[in-house]
C-alpha cells in the first residue's frame, strides 16, 4: 500500500509539472523551484524568501511560478524531487535549509543555476570552488564564520562554573559537521575544555546519545546544527532540560523551543537574501560571478525561563548582550 501510494503521489507530481512548465514557458514569467528536506519549510522560512521576492516585483502565479518540493525529513526522496524539479525546467532551483538539498540539486543539473539558502561549508562539500569565487551553476549563502565555534564555546564558560567538559551533539552525515567539530576541537583545546563528541543519525540516536552524555561527566551541551538536530529541537530541549544541561544551539528556534542559549544568524534575513540572489540571476547574472555571503551579524538568544528551571544565573554583561531574551 505505501509503494503504491508514493508510486501515485510521484505520477500525480509529473502530471502536475509538465503543464505548469508549459504555463511558465509560454506566458514569459520565470519559473522558480525550490527543494526542503526539514518538513514544513513552506510555512516558515521561505516565507520570507517568498515576501522578499513579492517586494522585487514576483508573484507567484502572476510574475512568476513557483514550485515547491519537501522530502519531508527524508534524504532518501531527495535524488527524486530534484530530477522532477528539473524536469519542469525552472529558471532557478532554490536549496533549503540543510547541504544534502542542494548536492541533490547539483547532480541534477549542471546548467540550470541553483541558490542555496544556508549552508555550514558549502566548499568541503563540494558545491563551488570557492567562497569568492563559486564557479559553476551554484552559489548562495553559508551561515558559518571561522571562529563562531570558539564564540559559543565561550558562551557556555560564561554560563557554567567549574571543570568544564561538554558534549557536542552533531549528525556525522551532514558534510559541514567535520569542519565544525574540527573548529569545536581546536576552540576547546585553547581554553583547556575536554570535549565528547555524540554523533547522532536518527532522533532516536539523538536521545540515547543525549542520555549517555551526564556519565561521561558533561556540564554542558553544544548542538551542531542540521536539519535532524533542527527537525528534533523540543526533543533535544526538552531532554537537555531533564539531564539538567547548560545547552547553546546555532539557531533561535532552539531557545524558542526551551533551550538554554543559542548563537547564530537570523536566518530569517538568510532567507530574504536568497530572494534577492534569484532576483540577480533572473536579471542576467551567472551564478559562477556572485561570490558566496557570509554572514556578518550574529544573534544571540538567552531563555531566562530555562535558565531559572535550571538554577543558573546569566551574568548580568551577557543578559546586556543578547538580542532577545525569553522569559
């Protein structure tokens, strides 16, 4: 029953793209496609991709169309959904959230541009030559900075006294974790901080992991951020919350979702980038000539709630620093 099911879903989705591509084509407007592997992608960030495209004159269904495709948190459908999105003949593939998204939609093309919306390496992953200079029909937007993981290694010392050692939570399958353990390592080894890495595949993997942490002698936590660690972010909050673990993340949904602390872009703004990268491309620009963004502002999220659960009292410089704080 389920093969049938994804056997009709997938026929229904080609009957669906050959028309709309044959609308795109022959009323003039671009054509837009846009891949997510973390379920739900359509109803929070691309909104902002979405409103940032209205405000430079795009609308779906009217200046332009625009097709949406969600593996649904599972890798395995990526390879598919990018071969249909491509078969409609888009003037732009979208990457979401995640590296897997967007090698999808290179072994796809080799002609089509693609933007990716906010990758940790997008160079150790093979999708441009070089930050400065992509090559290539990709290019896009990297949420990392070089010495981001010693900043929220420190963060953590801020927060914690005594010993310290901390568990580094990552899924060993996302291409960008090799280098953000190896920034994490070499950030831990100068402030004299032992560190334990929890590699994690699954969200059940993510549990177990998380609860073995406290016996290795772990007094905080440090998430590596991805789309399995993204999709499981009240889980790992929540558990993080029973062990009584410090914990700081990459993104502010964490601290949304009851975890301690979190430091990393708006990726609301990574977002509406994105949509202004389109909007050069669909002008004439070539994806090889627009080097890479990099982020330039970093937010920082404390939620004093759990801050309180957990007995702890943020210093009052680091309340002073934070862009917003949950209570």
């Amino acid at each position: 029953m389920i093969d049938r099911r994804c056997f009709l879903m997938t026929a229904l989705a080609r009957a669906m793209t050959a028309p709309l591509a044959a609308e795109a084509q022959s009323s003039g407007r671009p054509r837009v496609g846009f891949l997510a592997l973390v379920p739900g992608e359509d109803t929070s960030l691309m909104k902002a991709l979405l409103e940032r495209l209205h405000e430079l004159g795009y609308t779906d269904g009217k200046t332009m169309t625009f097709e949406y495709r969600s593996a649904d948190g599972r890798p395995e459908r990526l390879t598919q959904l990018a071969m249909d999105l491509v078969r409609a003949k888009p003037d732009v593939l979208i990457a979401g959230f995640g590296t897997l998204t967007a090698q999808a939609l290179k072994a796809s093309t080799r002609t089509i541009p693609i933007v990716f919306t906010n990758l940790g390496d997008p160079v150790g992953a093979g999708l441009v030559a070089s930050l400065a200079r992509p090559g290539g029909n990709v290019t896009g937007l990297t949420d990392q900075a070089r010495d981001l993981q010693g900043k929220r290694l420190q963060l953590l010392q801020d927060v914690i006294s005594g010993k310290l050692s901390i568990a580094v939570l990552m899924n060993p399958d996302t291409p960008f974790t090799a280098l953000a353990v190896r920034d994490v390592r070499a950030a831990a080894e100068a402030a004299h901080i032992r560190i334990d890495v929890l590699e994690a595949r699954t969200a059940d993997e993510v549990s177990l992991k998380m609860l073995a942490a406290p016996k290795t002698g772990a007094s905080g936590l440090l998430v590596l951020e991805d789309p399995l660690t993204f999709s499981a972010r009240r889980q790992i909050a929540d558990l993080a919350a029973k062990l009584r673990l410090p914990s700081l993340y990459g993104y502010k949904d964490f601290a949304e979702a009851g975890g301690l602390m979190s430091y990393g872009t708006d990726r609301q703004q990574i977002y509406r980038r994105a949509a202004e990268y389109v909007d050069k491309i669909l002008k004439g620009a070539k994806p090889a000539d627009l080097a890479v963004e990099q982020p330039s502002k970093f937010e920082l999220v404390i939620n004093l709630k759990t801050a309180k659960a957990l007995g702890l009292t943020i210093p009052p410089s680091l309340l002073a620093r934070a862009d917003q704080v949950i209570e």
